[in-house]
C-alpha cells in the first residue's frame, strides 16, 4: 500500500490531533519534542523505502531530485543517502537483504507513518492558517490594536511620526474592506489593488504635509519606554501580516493580497521611522522625526508609481509572478539553492533541469504535503523557467553550448548557503537534550521585555535626563 493511501484511514479528528502517543514516542527518539521530520530528506528516504523503492541505486536516483521548500538542505547528494542507510541501519528503522535489498522493519514503518501523519496534520492546520478568511480577519484583529496604541500613545509623547502611523493602520481597515468586497465578491482584483496602491499613496501625501508642518512647528517628543515597546511590536506583527498576505496572495493569485503585503511592508519602514525619531528625540533632536517621515513618504510615492505603472500600463499583459513580495522568499531562496547545487553537481541543460525540479517538487508534495511548496499550486516548471532567466540576467548563471554553468558570483552565493546548510544540519542533530538556541534566546527576551515593563517609569525619567 503506497504511503499517501493512508490520508483515507485519517478522519478529521486525526488530522487535527496528529498522531497518537506511540507514533509521538517514536517521533521524540528520532526528531526530538520539535516533531519536525521536514526540516530534512530523511524521512523522504523512508517513504521510498516504504513504497517500494528497495534497491540503493533506485533510491539515490529518485533522492537526487528531491525538492521541498522547508530545508536548508540544498540538494541530496550520493553521500547524504549513504549517511541516511547507516543511521536507519544504527537504529534498526530498517533491513539490508544479502542482495541488496531493503526493507523497513516494524519501528521503520510506524516511524515513516508517524511522519507521514505529522505532516498531513501540520499542513491540515496550514491550510487553515495560510487562507484568505484567516489572513482578513487576523488583519483586522491586529490593526485595530495597533493603530488604538499608536493613537493615543501618539498624542501622549506628541510624536506626529507615530500619530500618522496609527491613523495609517486605522486606514488600513478600509482597505480589507475593499479586497473582500472588490476582490472576493466582485472579483475585480486589479482595482482593488490599485485603489489600495492609491490610499497607501494618499499616506504617503499626509506624511510629507505632517512632515513639513512639524518641521517647521517642531513639537518637543517624550520618548519613553513604551513607545519603543509599541514600536517594535508594530513592526512584528507587521512583518508577521507582511509574509502571510504575501503567501496567501500568491497561492490564491490574488493580486490585492499581494499589494496588501506591501502595504504592510510600508508599515514596517514607517514603525521604524519612529523609533529613529524617538532615539533622537531623547537627545532633543526633534526634527529628526520630521525628516525622517518625509523620507518613507518620498519611498511610498517611488514604490507606489512603479506598482501602478505594472498595474495600469500593461494591463491584461501584466504576469502576477512579476509582483514581488517578501513572501516569495520562501520559495525563490531554496528554489535558487537548489538550482546552483543541481549545477555544480552535473552537467545539465534547462531541460533537464527543468524535468528533475518537476519530479522533484512531485515527491516533495506526495510525502512533504504543504512543506514542499506551502500550497503555492503554481509553483513548477514556468516559474523555474523565468526564476532562471533572472538568474542568468544577474550573472549567476552562463549557458555554454546549451549546457548551464555558475559563474564566479553563483559560487560564492551557493558556498554561502552549503555553509549555512551544514550549521543548520549540524544543529538538528537529536542528542537526546532538546535546548535550542531559538529558546534560550525568547526567555532572554521575555525576561528582558517584563523587565522593561517594571521598571519602565525609572527607565522614562533617565530618557527624559539628557
């Protein structure tokens, strides 16, 4: 029975749960309390075994391809599967026959489909978080928290630079209103982002008039302590919002999303164009604050001009893929990695390159479900094609006599990454103590954050000294 006949034994309550103690047991000795079997091949290398894949030579060839978005693990080369059949060999996962045959033993199977079911699980619960409905009222949520706490700690510290910036979020609730009336319902996804590149053009005008007001009427700011804090969380949740309109815009191809992720990535220069001015205003350098307001606006109107000009001027020839957000990162960062590593490690034509990505990203969905592409169902050989072309136009890449090969600047960006997968690998090693630096540095920060807090007024009267 192939691995993926297994989603017909999972109800609901199995997708939401995950797997049972046992199947969490196994996953604990071999991947530690994280349960993460996608941050690597290994568990693709059982799922080949498991359906069927039983001979070494067979398996490297299909391993070799093996595309997911999740890894820091570039490419499978021939020693990665020989270090996968000595461990599953060290730890009993699996049988080697005299003739070479392989096999799972019982500890290997209930392993691989625990894995299998740990991935369905996480990407049931993906599919939840990486939609439309989530992303709109989540939006919501958070920006009418953030633009109440930009506003009044605003007039509080008479800082125009945050003011503006919690009126900006407050706005920002009129602009979901129009992607789920124009975009959702109407289905006029172009106006809708364009309508949204104009308001954040409309921001950008307020800003500079602010700007200049307070320039020329400059207002003592009180910084404090919680302004930075607000700040900065301004900035989080931003870059959280950020990345996830993006993702869900670009899976769904919904073009206002995706304009709403640069909105949201306009919030994060404005957050921070605050903190610029509240750190010069402790010194009294008041008009910083203003200059610096001006400058974003100055970028909102740029950035704003050469969306319209993609929107308006091209029309129906205008290719979404062109609309770049930091979201894309997600793929394009591993998918470039995994092209340069294809190429140093054969000779390939586009072709062929092409055909391995295809079979590649085909295995990664079948046991990586959404850690293969995070539902961006378009992701395949058009978007390998145009992501190469950019490749080359930049000089990473040269075609000679029809066969692709890395430039000197290709090599340095691909060693660059072989070294951060080998850290990142060396890292996810399980020697039974699970203490991560990601941990230790969060109760840093809580410990630093509660800190803050409690002694905020003391931290307020020494701002306030200089």
């Amino acid at each position: 029975m192939p691995l993926s006949d297994l989603d017909s034994k999972y109800s609901m309550k199995d997708l939401r749960r995950g797997p049972a103690r046992t199947g969490k047991s196994v996953l604990d000795q071999y991947f530690g309390r994280s349960h993460e079997p996608h941050v690597d091949y290994f568990y693709g290398f059982l799922g080949l075994i498991y359906d069927g894949f039983n001979n070494i030579d067979a398996l490297k060839k299909k391993m070799r391809v093996f595309f997911i978005s999740s890894t820091r693990h570039l490419v499978v080369e021939e020693t990665d599967v020989e270090e996968y059949l000595q461990f599953a060999k060290r730890n009993e996962l699996i049988n080697v026959e005299e003739n070479g045959s392989i096999t799972l033993t019982g500890k290997g199977k209930t392993l691989t489909e625990s894995c299998y079911h740990t991935n369905s699980h996480t990407s049931y619960w993906m599919r939840i978080f990486f939609s439309e409905k989530t992303v709109m009222l989540g939006t919501a949520l958070f920006l009418v928290i953030l633009s109440s706490l930009k506003i009044i700690l605003g007039i509080q510290l008479a800082s125009q630079g945050m003011i503006t910036e919690g009126f900006e979020n407050f706005t920002d609730i009129i602009k979901i209103g129009i992607i789920g009336i124009l975009s959702f319902k109407l289905k006029k996804d172009k106006l809708a982002s364009i309508i949204i590149i104009l308001l954040m053009m409309f921001t950008g005008g307020t800003m500079i008039w602010s700007g200049i007001d307070a320039l020329f009427n400059p207002t003592p700011i009180t910084p404090t302590i919680q302004s930075f804090l607000v700040g900065f969380f301004s900035m989080a949740i931003n870059a959280g919002l950020m990345f996830l309109k993006g993702i869900v815009g670009r899976n769904s191809g919904n073009l206002s999303l995706l304009s709403d992720s640069k909105d949201s990535e306009l919030n994060i220069k404005i957050s921070f164009g605050v903190i610029i001015g509240l750190t010069f205003a402790i010194f009294r350098y008041y008009f910083v604050d203003a200059i610096v307001a001006i400058i974003i606006a100055i970028i909102i109107f740029k950035e704003g001009i050469e969306i319209l000009v993609k929107l308006i001027v091209k029309k129906e020839d205008f290719d979404i893929t062109e609309f770049r957000v930091v979201g894309d990162n997600i793929y394009y960062n591993h998918l470039t990695t995994y092209i340069f590593a294809s190429i140093r490690r054969e000779r390939l034509t586009r072709k062929k390159l092409f055909e391995n990505f295809e079979e590649g990203l085909a295995l990664g969905r079948n046991y990586y479900q959404g850690f293969a592409d995070f539902f961006y169902n378009d992701l395949g050989k058009r978007i390998a094609e145009n992501h190469l072309k950019k490749l080359i136009k930049d000089k990473y890449i040269e075609e000679l006599d029809g066969e692709l090969t890395l430039t000197h600047k290709g090599l340095k960006y691909l060693y660059k990454a072989k070294a951060k997968e080998f850290k990142s690998r060396a890292n996810k090693i399980y020697e039974g103590v699970n203490i991560r630096s990601g941990q230790v540095y969060c109760i840093i920060f809580l410990i630093t954050l509660v800190l803050l807090i409690v002694f905020a007024n003391p931290i307020n009267t020494w701002l306030n000294s200089f």
